[in-house]
C-alpha cells in the first residue's frame, strides 16, 4: 500500500493553522495578518463570512509557514 510521505508530516496544513474566535465583526483579514504576523510568515488568513449578508460570523483562521509559529502565537494569545 502506498502512503503519502507528507500525511504525518507536522508541516501539513491542520498543524499550520489556527482557529481565531471571538472576532470583533469589523475584523479583517488584513487586521488577522498585521497581528498574527508578529509570530511568523504567514501564508492564509480568512475571516468566515455568512454567504447571504456576507457579515463576518466572529471567527476565522491563520495559516502559518511552520507549524511552530502557531506554538508561538498560543503561548502570547491575547
């Protein structure tokens, strides 16, 4: 059986984000990178939006480079 090399690969995607709740609803993606990146390069932000007002839901997520800054970003969360 052939197994992907990178399935358990902390580098993947779930060990690089981070769910970010309790969002102010005038919060943006641009306000999620200028603050979270001062744990690291971040490649994804998103503020989740409902589809029919398109109003934020109070969450969203941040996508590290390196699973360790969302480490970092946990240990100083506000």
């Amino acid at each position: 059986m052939f197994r992907n090399p990178e399935s358990n690969d902390r580098s993947t995607e779930q060990f690089r984000k981070l769910f970010i709740g309790g969002l102010n609803p005038q919060t943006t993606e641009s306000n999620l990178r200028e603050y979270y990146g001062q744990w690291g390069d971040i490649v994804d932000a998103v503020v989740m939006k409902d589809k029919r007002s398109s109003r934020s839901k109070g969450f969203g997520f941040v996508t590290y480079k390196e699973p360790e800054m969302v480490d970092a970003a946990q240990a100083q969360r506000p």
